[in-house]
C-alpha cells in the first residue's frame, strides 16, 4: 500500500509542478492523472505486467481513496452552503440555469454516446 | 471552574483542533449514507448532499465561520488531489474497453461539451442574468480549478463560478440516475459518460461509488471535456460575441 500512495502523490507532484511551470488552466492532479495512465500504459506495454507488488499497492490505494469519493467533496460543498449569499436576488435564477441546464446535458450526452456505441456496434 | 465553565473550555479546546471537524465530516456523511441506503426514496437524499446539510447546520446554528471548520477539514480535502491522480488506476485496467469506444467517446465530448456551453448561454439569457453572472455560468460543467480558470479568462467572477460548479457537481449526481432511468439509457457506459461531462467530479464520485464501468467513463469524460471546454467557452464567447 505504502508503495501506491508514493507513486500517487508523486505524479500529482510531478503534475502540480508541470501546472506551475506552463502556467495551465488544467488543474495539476489532472495531469497528475494523465502521466500516471501513460507511465501504466507505457510498463505494461514493455513488460506486460506492473510488477505484483506496485500492482497490488496501487489497486489497493485507489480502491482505498475512491472507495469513499464523494465524502472528499463535503468541506467544498460545505462552503457553497455558507457563501452562497454570494447570488443575492439570482438565487433562483441561476439554480434553475444549473438544473435545466446539467439535466439537459446528461441525458443528451448519454442518449448520444448510446447511439454512437449502437451504430459502431452494427458496424462491426 | 464550574461544569458550565469546563465544558465551555472543552469546546473552545476543540474548536481549534482538527479532529473535532474531521470526525464532524466523516460522521455526517455516514449519517448521509446511512439515511441514503434506508429511504432511497428522493434523488437529493444522497450521502454528500446529506453530510454537507449537516455540517452547515452545526456550523450556522454554533455560529462557527467556515475558514475555521475548513482549516480541520482540509486535511480531507486535500486528498481530492490524490483521488484525483488514483483515477489513472481503474481507467488503466479498462482501456481495452475505452479505445473500442473512442470514436464515440471523442463524438461524445465535443458535441456535448458544445451543448453544455449553448444550453446554460441560452437559460442564463433566457432568465434575464447579468453580463457577468452569465460569463461565470458558462464554464460550470467542468472541474472547479479549470472552471475558475476559464472564468477569469473571459471576464467572469471566479469565485461565483466556484460556488455554480460545485452546484453543478452536486444536482449532476442527485438527479442524474434519475434522469438516465427515464431515458431507459442502459449502458453503464454511456450513462457513466453523460454524468462526468456535465457534473466533473461530484458526478463521477457518484458513479464510481455505483459502478466500475460508469466510475471510469465518468472519470475520462470528466478529463476530456475540462479540456474541450477550456478551450470552446472563450472559442464560443468570441463568436456570439457575448
């Protein structure tokens, strides 16, 4: 396990650092996650196998730390409760926008990428 | 020093101590968890939706100021970043499945990202919203650091943007189930998909939290429409000329 949350935050370090240098809008943990999937991809196309050891300790940490995601999301959430005296007389109006509006877009995405995955399907 | 006092002083003792607000956090997301396997009756009831009400409910009625309840509780926020990194792990295992879908995957995101954008331009104008709040809504379906970016690129506030993509985040994974079982969409990948295009990572969580395959399409459609959208929204400001 100890070995999985080294490799973990030493790409987000890697990351934050290459965020840092290039001055990018993209937050550092999501190149973080990038060079991690290469690396991965990279050492199992050479090698075919990760090693049992860093394999095993990096399944084990993520199952750990994805295991209870939302919970990570509950101090934010917390400050948009008490901050969000922040839309003063837009409350609603900008409520309704971000409801209608991520409703609208999930099922529009979704039904989409279903009829791609269908037709390529039949393709085939 | 009478009970009154002691017990004042183990308050203000514990105020300042992290643990107080880490067992807080924990505590009223099982709470939320617990009541969420129990009812399942209404989408909004969901573990974080519940977890946050309580929290802010401890916070309002002690009158304690989130800086200080956020100065315990960071140290769970911080391991958004490493969750973050972590998502590389399950997506590995499942690239096989990914490039079988790339063309729909890449399809996907554009056309999507593009309606996400157009949808919350056409709402916000249709609401009447000013200039301003309009430019911080338009980014709001990606991760809040790309959000805030984008936002104080094309001239919006960053810290509203802040609060609308966390919004976002949090109506994305209370009604997104919902919406999909409506739509009868049945593949885990596609519903996974849908949910991280439009609600970043609350709504990848959420999947994830539900199923491995809806988890890691979620976490690719989230990385890949951050991206898209960082570059369209100010692509799309241009154009309309908003």
């Amino acid at each position: 396990m100890l070995q999985g949350v080294f490799i973990i935050f030493l790409f987000q370090l890697i990351g934050e650092m290459v965020q840092k240098y290039f001055d990018l809008t993209i937050p550092g943990p999501v190149i973080g996650l990038v060079l991690l999937l290469l690396a991965l991809l990279l050492v199992d196309k050479r090698f075919r196998s990760l090693g049992d050891r860093f394999e095993k300790g990096l399944d084990t940490t993520s199952a750990t730390l994805l295991g209870h995601l939302p919970l990570l999301f509950v101090p934010i959430g917390v400050g948009v409760v008490m901050h969000i005296s922040a839309l003063e007389g837009h409350l609603l109006a900008v409520l309704g926008v971000i409801f209608i509006g991520t409703v609208s877009s999930i099922g529009v995405s979704a039904l989409l990428m279903q009829t791609l995955q269908l037709r390529g399907k039949r393709n085939d | 020093m009478t009970d009154e006092q002691r017990l004042y002083s183990i308050w203000v003792y514990l105020q300042a101590e992290p643990l107080f607000w880490l067992t807080l956090t924990i505590g009223a997301y099982l709470a939320g968890d617990f009541i969420y396997r129990r009812t399942r009756l209404f989408p909004l009831l969901n573990p974080v939706a519940i977890g946050i009400v309580i929290v802010s409910a401890v916070l309002l009625l002690f009158g304690i100021q989130y800086e200080r309840y956020f100065d315990g509780a960071k140290f769970i926020h911080f391991l958004l970043g490493p969750a973050t990194v972590s998502l590389a792990i399950p997506i590995y295992h499942k690239w096989d499945l990914i490039t079988a879908n790339a063309r729909a995957i890449l399809t996907t995101v554009l056309l999507g990202s593009v309606f996400a954008i157009l949808i919350t331009y056409a709402l916000a104008v249709a609401f009447s919203l000013d200039r301003d709040i309009v430019l911080s809504l338009l980014p709001r379906s990606v991760t809040a650091p790309i959000a805030m970016g984008v936002s104080e690129l094309i001239g919006g506030i960053p810290s509203l943007t802040a609060i609308i993509t966390i919004v976002t985040g949090i109506i994305g994974a209370a009604f997104g189930t919902f919406t999909l079982d409506l739509l009868r969409v049945r593949e885990m990948s596609a519903r996974g998909f849908a949910i991280g295009l439009a609600s970043h990572g609350i709504g990848t969580a959420r999947a994830m939290s539900r199923n491995q395959t809806a988890g890691v399409f979620a976490a690719v459609a989230m990385g890949l429409s951050g991206i898209v959208t960082a570059l369209l929204v100010p692509a799309v400001v241009f154009l309309l000329g908003i």
